[in-house]
C-alpha cells in the first residue's frame, strides 16, 4: 500500500494538519518543443497550465514547472520574465519545458479541507438513515481518499493508492497518534494547527510502515 498523504480537519473544517509522503514524488516531463508549441495553455490561480492536447505523459491540468531548466514561480520564471510571453515568441524554440503537477499552496489545501468537510455534512444529510457515518471512502482511477471522524469531531483523512481496501490500521494509528502527542498537551486546543516534531516523525513512521510489503494485510 502505498499513502500519498495524511490531512488532519477540525470541526469547524479547517486543516490543521497536513504531511505528504516523504517516499512518494509527483511525475514530471519534460520534453523539447519546436514552434508552434502543440498543447493549448492557459493561466490557472496564477499558473500556466495545460487546458487542450495530452501528449507523450502531458495532461490536462499539468503545470509548467520549469522552462530550460529555470524552474517556474507561477506565472513567471524565478529570473522574473513571463512564462506565456516566451512561450509566444518563436525566436525562443526550440525550447525545454517541463510539465507536471504542481504543489498545492497553503490556501488551496486549505479551501479543500473546507470542501471536504461540507460533503462530508452533505453525505450525512442525504442518507436515508438517521446518525449516517458519513462518508467514509471516495474512489478514482488514481487514488482513493479515506475519512474517519472521531467523537470530538476531528477527521482523519489518509490518499492512498486505489488498489487498498483496508486502511482501518493506519486510521487507528492516526488517532493513537493524535491524542498522545496532542490532546495530552495541555496547552493545545481542538482548533489549532498541530505543530509538534513528534507528531511529525510519527506520522512519517505511520506512512512508512504503510508502504512496506504485507502491511495491507493487518
């Protein structure tokens, strides 16, 4: 089994908490272009992203990450100079670029933590039952999300890779975790972002262990 990444939503569905796995990278390619680029691009939250023309491992939704070799601070190169105005320009090419998924910025994990937590309320008040759990896995042809919600409140929320069904032990773990190293500080609140080296550490011995063969059967 393999956990992409560990987000820690309080009541109130804020993040405040959040890890990616220290083994797992995100893809990248990079090829060479000549003029006129083929892939359609377009700018997204202040990134240059792919919209039209999926080629050779390039999707739609991957973003310019770096241009020979100078990497990308969103719209622009880190030497300053606009991404789309070189790439229009065909004295330019033939040029290198490389493409993949970009990091997600704190506002953003955070907006989705906060959509998160209102499906999860929406999953409770659509069920036909009383008292619904809510949900508790979403799946893609990429990854599945896992969710489980404590008593206080507080959820857990652990990506792995599509092929795990049983992710009730890293869960566990999570919530052993949670409240040793911080429900048992007296000086930490349920609202606050958990800043604590030891939490830290253990959740990178959580995903480790994760990612070792046989894990997936506990």
């Amino acid at each position: 089994m393999t956990v992409f990444a560990v987000h820690v939503i309080n009541r109130a569905g804020g993040l405040i908490y959040h890890k990616d796995s220290p083994t797992v990278s995100r893809p990248a390619v990079e090829k060479t272009f000549s003029y006129p680029l083929e892939l359609v691009l377009k700018l997204f939250d202040e990134k240059v992203v792919v919209s039209f023309g999926e080629r050779d491992g390039i999707k739609v939704g991957h973003a310019v990450l770096s241009i020979n070799g100078i990497p990308a601070e969103g719209k622009v190169l880190q030497d300053g100079r606009d991404i789309m105005e070189i790439l229009s320009n065909e004295s330019n090419y033939p040029i290198d670029i490389k493409f993949g998924r970009p990091n997600l910025k704190t506002n953003e994990r955070l907006m989705l933590a906060s959509l998160l937590h209102s499906l999860f309320a929406i999953g409770c008040q659509l069920s036909p039952e009383p008292q619904s759990s809510g949900i508790q896995v979403m799946e893609t042809d990429t990854f599945k999300l896992h969710c489980h919600q404590t008593m206080t409140g507080v959820k857990f929320v652990v990506i792995t890779d599509p092929k795990q069904s049983q992710v009730k032990y890293v869960l566990n773990e999570l919530y052993e975790a949670y409240a040793d190293f911080a429900l048992k500080n007296p000086f930490y609140s349920l609202e606050m972002p958990i800043r604590c080296e030891l939490f830290d550490r253990q959740m990178e011995l959580i995903m480790e262990r994760a990612d070792r063969p046989g894990v997936s059967n506990i």
